[in-house]
C-alpha cells in the first residue's frame, strides 16, 4: 500500500500541522512516511502546500507527479492539484471558499465547509482537521485512533489545551464526510475516448 496525499491551501489555515499529524499517525502505525512542506516567504495568507506519503514500503522520493487525494482549502489549489490526481483518486474541497465543483470525470470528490466549521468552532487554523477528517473517512489511510495519538504526540507536552478542538474539528470532517449526499459527492466514470 502507497498513498500520496497533497494538502493545498495559505499559511493560517494549519494544513502543514494537519500534514505533519497524518505522517505522525502513520509511524505511529509502524508505516513508512514522508512529509514535504512547500510556503512561499509570505508564510500566513501565502500559498502553502504540503505532500505526504505513507506505505507500507521505503519511500523511493517524496517528489511526486500523481497523487491519490487532495486537500483543496482554496481555489487556485484546487486549480493546481486538481490534474494530478489519479483516476478513482479522491479531492477533498472546501466548500465554503470554492464555489465551483471538481470538473474531471473519474474521481471522487466531497466537498466540505471547513472553513465555517472552523470558524463556528472558534479556530480558523483547524480547517484542515476538518479537511483531514473527511479524507479520513473517505480514505483510510491511517487509523483515527492514530490520529488522535499523533495530536497528543505533536501537542501534548507544549500546547495540551489544543488537542480537545483538533479533535473535535477532526470528528466533524469524519462525520459530514460519511454522509456523502449530504456535502455532494460524485463519483462519474471516466469518458471514454
């Protein structure tokens, strides 16, 4: 098993910690990882983007052409990584920034209002863990106990008072994204040529 995913969005909205909690997961689950942060100089409200990758194999390179999911927590990153994704391939979209739908035939998408939830929530940083849960619930690439054991690894000693809203932000993406007519997904079959 090889699943790359490609977390897009700009700094503030936490999808390099969301990142760094999926590979931290996925060693938890004894798998092989690699997680590879891209930011512009800007940091918060640039671009940012990150790549994760979790096998049950060494990792040849984190570099990668094709991915199996996508986290797209603004337009132009659902413009960028949107092609890259892998037929039967997953993208996870923000509903509350992009108003438009996945166009590609072939995979499957769910959108979810992160965002709001997040805001709702009183964090605008945990859209990711949002996003995160959906994919989670689509994809099970790692356990959500894992995930849970990665947030009090990565945030226990220092900032504890933060995993109880990761959590939360995190269950609220598991359960919309287990509710597909709900949040619109589709899943068309690719064109034949």
């Amino acid at each position: 098993m090889e699943h790359t995913t490609i977390l897009g969005g700009f700094g503030g909205q936490g999808l390099l910690f969301a990142g760094h909690v999926l590979a931290q997961a996925a060693v938890i689950e004894g798998r092989d990882v690699s997680w590879m942060p891209s930011y512009g100089p800007e940091m918060r409200g640039g671009t940012a983007s990150c790549t994760v990758i979790v096998a049950d194999h060494p990792i040849g390179s984190p570099v990668v052409d094709e991915v199996d999911s996508v986290l797209a927590l603004n337009p132009p990153s659902l413009a960028k990584f949107e092609t890259q994704v892998v037929p039967g391939g997953l993208i996870v979209l923000n509903s509350t920034l992009i108003e438009t739908e996945v166009t590609r035939d072939g995979i499957d998408w769910v959108a979810v209002p992160a965002t709001a939830l997040a805001r709702a929530a009183g964090d605008g940083r945990l859209v990711s863990m949002v996003a995160l849960g959906a994919l989670i619930a689509r994809r099970p690439i790692v356990k959500p106990t894992s995930i849970e054991a990665a947030l009090g690894d990565l945030l226990g000693q220092y900032h504890p008072e933060l995993i109880k809203g990761n959590l939360e932000a995190l269950e609220e993406g598991l359960a919309l994204s287990r509710e597909p007519e709900a949040v619109g997904s589709s899943n068309r079959p690719a064109r034949s040529s």
